[in-house]
C-alpha cells in the first residue's frame, strides 16, 4: 500500500494568520497519525511563512510514523535536518520567493552539489529524496547523486486531470518504471487530491508515498480530517 504522509504547512499558515497558537500544529500531526496518516510532511522556508524552525523541532517527539522534512539545502536547513534526523528528507529547489515548488531539480546541472549533500544526510542514517520533474535524464540524475528515492513533481498531472486529459500519466508511468528500474524510490507530491488520487496511483508501479497538503486540508473543511484521511487510504489501497 502506497503511504500517506499528510503535510500540515497549511495548519501553521492557518495559525500564523492570528499570531496565535491556534491550530497547534503539533496537536493535528498527532490528530492526524491518530487518524491513520502513516507520516507527516513539513516544508520549512527561509521565511518561515508557515512552518516555523521550532515547529520541525517541537514535531521530533510527536511524529512516531515517519517524518519527512523538505526543503531547499541552504546551510540553515541542513543544520536543522542533521540535528533532528527526520526519517526522511526531501530536497526541494525553492525560490525563496516562491509561493509554492514549481519545479523539480536539474540534477545533471546540480550534480556535484547535490551528491556531498545527499552524502552527508545518508552518513547520519537519513533517507533522501530528490523532488523531479519526468524528464528520464533527470531520473537517471538523481540515482548518480547517491539520492534513495525521487518525488515525483505532479502539478502538471493534476492541472490536466482536470481537463480530462488522462495521457497526462504517461511521463509518470515512465518515469516511475525508471526509477523502480535503476533502484529507485518513487514517491509523489503536489495538487494531487481525492478527486485524482486513485487514477495517479493505479498507473504509477511501486509507489511508495504520496505527500498531501493543500488539498487535504481544503478537503477536511468539508468532510472533516480524519474522514479525509480515511478516504485518501481507501483511495491508496
């Protein structure tokens, strides 16, 4: 079964918005586990727009699934993942004016960079996971780096899901079949929702893990969170 893992950015943008502490992010990632999300996913900024540094620290002793902090590799970033040991780490090219991710790596271009990285994170017992666009170059980029897994980048599935557009797979499934080829992890993660969450998994081989925030959180407005999460379960099965 594909894992859920539930990225709670947007219950601390929530929070932010009041300068208070409400939601407590902390409290909905036990919520959230306690309702059968198998991890949580945080993406810190420079910003600290939403989730803040001590939220990825407060969170250590909470997160008993797994824990996948992403982010772009600054040195703030790389102290903070060293010192907390997440299960995971996620390595996202964020501008840091960016709204949202945009793009996955150029890991032919990032190479070098990427891989002392990647070596760092793995010598502390840290899985790594490099965010991708389907391009099959950069898939066999990210196995050069020494990288464990890639997320795939599905904005653009997503966005022409909604047009009926179900060809919109392919490069994924051939993406998927790649990286499952050359020892690869494969998970996912950006606008996928219940609306196209099954389609996505019942054509992508050996999917590990979904990441799912803006939408879950959308969707838990009307049918509650943990309703949402089972319904992302059922959907992942």
């Amino acid at each position: 079964m594909t894992k859920l893992s539930v990225n709670i950015n947007k219950i601390a943008t929530l929070r932010n918005s009041r300068g208070q502490d409400f939601p407590n992010v902390v409290k909905v990632a036990k919520d959230a586990q306690n309702f059968g999300a198998q991890g949580i996913t945080i993406h810190p900024r420079p910003d600290e727009r939403h989730i803040k540094y001590k939220d990825a620290f407060d969170l250590k002793s909470v997160v008993h699934t797994e824990y996948n902090i992403e982010g772009n590799p600054i040195t703030k970033f790389v102290d903070m993942v060293l010192e907390i040991k997440p299960t995971q780490v996620t390595l996202v090219p964020d501008a840091e004016n960016a709204i949202t991710s945009n793009a996955g790596w150029d890991t032919v271009k990032h190479q070098s960079f990427l891989k002392e990285i990647i070596s760092e994170f793995k010598n502390n017992k840290i899985r790594t996971s490099i965010f991708v666009d389907t391009n099959l170059k950069l898939i066999e980029g990210a196995k050069a780096t020494g990288a464990d897994r890639v997320e795939l980048y599905t904005e653009y599935f997503a966005s022409q899901y909604k047009l009926k557009n179900e060809n919109a797979i392919k490069p994924y499934t051939e993406a998927a079949i790649l990286a499952n080829d050359i020892g690869l992890g494969v998970n996912a993660g950006h606008d996928l929702s219940l609306d196209n969450i099954k389609f996505f998994k019942n054509h992508i081989p050996n999917l590990l893990e979904v990441s799912i925030g803006h939408a879950l959180i959308v969707e838990s407005l009307y049918f509650g969170m943990e309703n949402v999460i089972q319904m992302y379960l059922h959907r992942l099965k």
